[in-house]
C-alpha cells in the first residue's frame, strides 16, 4: 500500500487494529505440496507471523534459535537449539526443502550457516531489508541494478544489530547466500514492517497519541509518500518464491507500488467505523 504521510497517520489506528488479527488478508489454504521448512529465528517480531502462516498451509516447520525469546511459544514446532554464532550442531545432518533465514544480521553468521545447509536444503531464503539499497539510489533503480550499501571494514561485528552498518551487513548478508546457493538463494527485502509483536515504537506512539484524543503535530511534507507492511501479509507473499518449482535467484522486493488493492479500501471502511478508537485502545493495552 502507498499513500501520503498524513493519510498514514489517520489511518494508523486502524493498522494497529488490524495487527491484532494476524494474516487478516491472506488465504491459508492447505499448500498443493507441503514443505519442511527450517526457520532460523522463529519466535521474534517476523518469526510467529511466518510459522503461523506455513503451519495454516500444512508445512513442517522447524526452528532453529537460542531458546531464550518466548521458548513455549511454539510447543508442538520442532524447536533446534544452539547459536547464529559458530553452534550450528543441532543442524548437521538435517535435510529441509527451504530454510527461512530471518535472524541473520552478521555476515559471518550467514555463511556459516549457509555453508553448513549447502546441500541440505533446496533453497535458502534470507530476510534482508530495502536499508541493503545505498544511499545513492534513484527512482531508475530497480532490485537488481541497484547498488549495495557498503561499509569501511565488512567483517566489523562491534555495531549493535540494528545499529548505523545494519544496511550494509544486510547487503553483505544477501551477497553471502548467493555466493553459496546461486539460483537456489532469495533474497528479500521487506520495508517498513508493522503488526502484532512489533518491538517499536514507530507505530504504537500513534495509537497512543490517537486514544488519548488530543491534537497531534505530526513532522516532515504532507505529501510524502510512505510505504508499510504487516507482518502477516508479508509472509503471504513470501511464500510465493518457495512454492515455485523452479530455481529462483532473486532479491524479492516488498515494499513497491501495486495499484488499487482491497486493502486500501477495507482501511478507508474500517477508519470511519465508530468503534475504530475501542479497537486502538485494546491494541494499546495489549502492548503494555
């Protein structure tokens, strides 16, 4: 969905109602050919929306994580404990159909564990970020002639994981499973993601300022466009490329224009319905 800044901002009460209804949009029908699907990460912000989803299909998942982020959250998944960070054990000898690759941040930590599958999953799908696009980037750019945004030293690991080289260890990240996997690795690269178990404050700060009811300043060009996705339909869409039965290498953009979709017209109906600000009060309280 594109639409202005301010549209955004009237509208966020109902996105944030709508977070609590994950994968509102999609059609989870049982998949043609259910999958083993290994998810690295799986119990985060992303993580539950995509197992929910390939669960609904009738894919077999299993996760590969620390075991400290929300362990019972999944008690009937398959859950692999050990670290993005050279424990890579519980996987060896494991065979998957795809892997979901959406805790790596680090380029080393990629190609360890892309090396590790290499031969052991038939493809490799790693959860990048458009913040891979440099700087330099034009409305002529598209995901493929792009350039990558780059960094002094690629093997620096003292930055936080969301800290200021997060863009390019992403782009390093992506350049890691292609190496190893060729037309077997997809990169994708969502934008801003929203929706249920979101760790910021970029959305829930509206919802807050809405139900209190004052007037809000809202900052920057009334019509900048801006562009969002829920966690939950963005897995909807994900799962395209895996379904495929041919190779795919490819950088699976998310965040781009697509016309006039039911979406934009369910948000128009649900921000004039009157009982919009109760649903924004219990989409508050449930993140308090």
């Amino acid at each position: 969905m594109k639409s202005s800044r301010r549209s955004f901002i009237r509208t966020a009460s109902a996105i944030g109602a709508l977070a609590a209804l994950p994968g509102w949009a999609c059609t989870q029908s049982t998949a043609r050919k259910p999958l083993a699907l290994l998810i690295l990460g799986g119990t985060g912000f992303i993580g539950p929306h995509e197992i929910n989803y390939a669960l609904s299909r009738g894919h077999k998942v299993s996760m590969f994580n620390r075991g400290k982020t929300a362990p019972g959250l999944f008690p009937d998944v398959e859950t692999l404990i050990g670290d993005r960070d050279d424990q890579l054990a519980a996987l060896k000898g494991r065979d998957w159909d795809a892997v979901i690759d959406n805790s790596g941040f680090y380029p080393r930590h990629v190609r360890l564990s892309a090396e590790l599958l290499k031969g052991h999953v038939g493809q490799y799908m790693y959860v990048s970020s458009i913040s891979a696009y440099a700087d330099t980037l034009t409305l002529e750019d598209d995901e493929f002639t792009s350039p990558y945004a780059v960094m002094d030293d690629p093997t620096d690991e003292s930055d936080p994981i969301y800290g200021e080289t997060y863009g390019p260890r992403k782009a390093l990240c992506e350049q890691e499973v292609t190496k190893v996997f060729g037309d077997k690795a997809i990169n994708v690269r969502p934008g801003i993601i929203t929706g249920t178990g979101d760790p910021t404050e970029r959305l829930r700060h509206w919802l807050v300022r809405m139900v209190a009811g004052n007037e809000i300043l809202v900052p920057g060009v009334e019509d900048l466009p801006v562009q969002y996705i829920d966690a939950a339909d963005m897995w909807c869409n994900t799962s395209m490329p895996l379904t495929c039965a041919a190779g795919w290498c490819a950088c699976w953009k998310m965040a781009k224009e697509v016309g006039l979709i039911t979406r934009s017209v369910l948000m128009s109906r649900i921000a004039r319905d009157r009982s919009l600000k109760d649903c924004a009060m219990r989409s508050v309280r449930s993140r308090h």
